[in-house]
C-alpha cells in the first residue's frame, strides 16, 4: 500500500517541529524526517555532561554542576 504525504518536513530541531505541527494541526497528513544524533538528546540547548565533549576536565566539572 502507497503512503501519500501533503508534506514532507526535512529536520526535527526547532523550525521543522514547529512547521510539521502546524500542517498537522491544519488538517495535513506530514511525513517528518530527521537524523539521529546522540548529542541532540539532551534538547532544548541544554549542556549534557553525559552526551558532550569536553576539552578538560575543568570544563567538564563545570557542565556537570550545571547540570544539577
């Protein structure tokens, strides 16, 4: 069985998610594309000790502080 799409939205960071939940909201059937990437877990921005790299142990410290 062939899906048809009204839209096809490349990437799920801030823009595409927005621009696919509006077609949805409008009534379109929207297909979302995006890659996998472990440093995009954290989300939002947020500086993950977990999901980064860190140049030393200094900065390193300091994000897992941050991080509450």
């Amino acid at each position: 069985m062939k899906t048809v799409y009204d839209a096809i939205v490349v990437g799920g960071g801030i823009v595409g998610m927005s621009i696919a939940y509006h077609l949805v909201r409008q009534g379109a059937k929207t297909l979302l594309f995006d890659r996998t990437d472990i440093t995009t877990d954290a989300g939002a921005g947020i500086i993950s000790p977990y999901t980064s790299r860190f140049r030393s142990e200094v900065e390193f410290n300091f994000a897992l502080k941050a991080s509450g």
